[in-house]
C-alpha cells in the first residue's frame, strides 16, 4: 500500500507541468493566429489600397485615350480646313504673279517709251539748232540783200527755214503724243501698283481671318462635343456593350439587331431614345452659327451574307444605319443636323475572325462633328 501511495503522489506531482506545457502551447498557438490575423488585415488592407490607386488610374487612362482620340479627329479636321485655305491662299497668289507679270510688261513698255521720247529729244534739239543756224543765215542775207543773187539765198533760205519749222511741229506733236501715252501708262502701272498693294493685304488680311474664323468654331464645336460626349456618357453608363472609341460611341449592332436583320429590337429603340435626348439637350445649347451635325455610321463583319434580303454586308450596313437614323428623326432630333452612311465591313476595330471579334465589328457609330 505504501508503493501504490508513492505512485499517485508522483503522478500528481507532474501534473502542473503538463497544464503549464498546455497553457505555454496554447498562448504560442493563440499569438501566431494573432500574427496571421494581423497580417491578413494588412494585406486586406494594402491590395484594397492597391485595387483603388488601379482603378482610378484606369479610369485616367480611359480618359487620356478619349481626349487623344478626340484631338486626332480634331486635327484631321484642321488639316483639312487648312488644305482648303492653302487653295484659296494660292489662287490669291496666282493672281498677285499675273499682277506682277503685267507690271513688268507695263514697266518695260514705259522704258521703252522713255527711250523714243529721249531720241525724239535729240531730234526735237537738233531740228531746233538747225532752225537757229538757219535764221542766223536769214538775218544775215537780210541785212546783205542787195543783188538778185542774195535774194534768190534768201528765199531759198526762208523756204528751208519752213521746213524745219513743219518738222519741228511734227516733232512736238508727236511729244505730245509719247507724253500723253506715257501719262496713261503711268497711270495704269500706278493702278497696278495700288491693286498688287492691296491684294497682298487682301491676302494677308483673309489668311488672318480664316484662321480666327477657324479657330473659333472649331473651339465652338469642341466645347460642344465635350458636352455631348458627357451628356451621353452619364445617360449611358453601364452598358456593357456600348464604348467610346476616340470621338465615337460604339453600339454593337447585337445590341440593337437581331442577326442579319435590320429592324431595331426594342431594347434597341430604348437604347437609340437615350442617344436623341442626349442629342436634343446639346442642340437647345448650340448656337444657330455653329454648324454641326451627328454623324450615323453603320458597319457589318467581314462574313458573307448568305441569303436574305440583302446583298452585300454594304447593303445591311446601309439599311441599319438609315434605320436609327429614321428612329433618331422619329424622336424628335432634327434631320438637317443628321447625316448617315453604310460601310460595310471596311475599318474593323477588332482584327481576329472569332465570334467575339465579329459581334465587335457589327457596330453602329456616332459622331457629333461638322458637316
């Protein structure tokens, strides 16, 4: 009896070992959950951080990516405003080198002229110091006349000095001529010089005032398309097959048409609805001279059509275009501000042949711009 008392008391004597073991397992369990359940809440914390500062740099993306699409339609605009300028620019300066190339013609007539009149001068003194010379001599036979033979000098005299005296006068009407022709010349060639003066300020003065006259109303629009652009934007967000591209909003056609046809479903006609108030909003705020209008472009995919009433992808692109563009008129947007055309399966913005790149390419596009 006394072994088996000596057994239990050893055994109770471990006992606050094995508690102060578990106890010692269980706080070093407890800490490292604590850790990972710190850790987690950090790392919750960072990638929420993370998935933030990603979104809205997105969001920055998508918006750079608008703004420059927005400033390359714009710039195709200007250039082709400018290349009609540059037209308009060298018709004026065609007309200034025709201008230039009579007053050079005018400017070697007067030279010429100027070079008669000097020779008629010469002619015009010498005739004159012959007259002199010759009523030298008459004076002289007068006052020697006293034979026949000094009489019949001194006629002979006086006859000459008629003579010279007629050529003198034709000599002096035809001075007066050269100087009334030069007079007119000089009055065409300043007449000329006053209208190359004026045409070069002209020209001037109008490349001035298209390029202002272009800046203005391309800033005019540009305020305007922003306007549309988020007007548009607000009325459709969230859809999830319709995206801006550059200057454009994209509807797949899926969205709008059933396949291969062109009658707008009526989700489709909610969808354009939502376009014609946006386009309405826009046009109470546009001036009357500012000239713009919307743009309906239809594209199909690069698939053959197989049967049905349509041709060509051209002809189903054309008819689905004309058919939004009768609904926008149906509500209320006004048809001299709308211009349509079908593009068929030219300018895909997906490149592939899968189904997804097709349901891309099947597309309707709007485009507020000028005409």
């Amino acid at each position: 009896m006394s072994r088996r008392r000596g057994n239990g008391a050893n055994g109770l004597e471990a006992w606050p070992g094995y508690v102060d073991a578990l106890s010692t397992l269980l706080m070093v369990t407890i800490f490292v959950l604590l850790v990972f359940v710190l850790a987690e809440a950090f790392l919750s914390s960072a990638l929420t951080g993370s998935d933030n500062t990603i979104s809205r740099l997105k969001e920055q993306i998508a918006e750079l990516t608008q703004s420059l699409s927005m400033e390359t339609s714009k710039d195709s605009t200007l250039s082709q405003e400018l290349a009609a300028l540059n037209a308009q620019l060298a018709t004026a300066q065609a007309a200034n080198a025709s201008l230039n190339q009579q007053l050079s013609t005018d400017n070697t007539t007067i030279s010429g002229l100027q070079s008669a009149q000097k020779s008629l001068q010469d002619q015009l003194s010498d005739a004159q110091a012959q007259a002199a010379a010759a009523a030298g001599q008459i004076s002289e036979l007068q006052a020697a006349a006293d034979s026949s033979d000094l009489q019949s000098k001194l006629t002979d005299a006086q006859t000459l000095n008629k003579q010279d005296a007629a050529q003198i006068a034709l000599l002096n009407q035809q001075m007066a001529a050269l100087r009334a022709q030069l007079a007119a010349l000089q009055v065409a060639l300043d007449a000329a010089k006053a209208a190359d003066a004026k045409d070069n300020v002209q020209i001037t003065d109008l490349g001035k005032q298209l390029n202002e006259a272009l800046a203005r109303k391309v800033e005019e629009l540009q305020q305007y398309q922003s306007v549309f652009f988020k007007t548009l934007s607000e009325s459709l967000k969230g859809e999830q097959n319709i995206k801006v591209v550059g200057d454009r909003f994209v509807f797949e056609s899926d969205v709008l048409f059933p396949v291969d046809e062109a009658s707008i479903t009526p989700a489709g006609k909610a969808e354009i609805a939502q376009v014609a108030d946006a386009v309405k909003k826009i046009a109470a705020k546009i001036p009357g001279n500012v000239n713009w209008v919307l743009s309906v472009d239809g594209y199909a995919d690069a698939q053959p059509i197989k049967g049905g009433p349509y041709k060509s992808n051209f002809d189903l692109s054309a008819a689905r275009a004309l058919a939004v563009l009768d609904l926008l008129i149906a509500d209320g947007v006004p048809s001299n501000r709308l211009v349509t055309s079908g593009m068929g399966a030219n300018n895909p913005i997906a490149p592939g042949n899968t189904p997804a790149d097709y349901a891309q390419n099947r597309r309707i596009e709007f485009r507020l711009t000028t005409p």
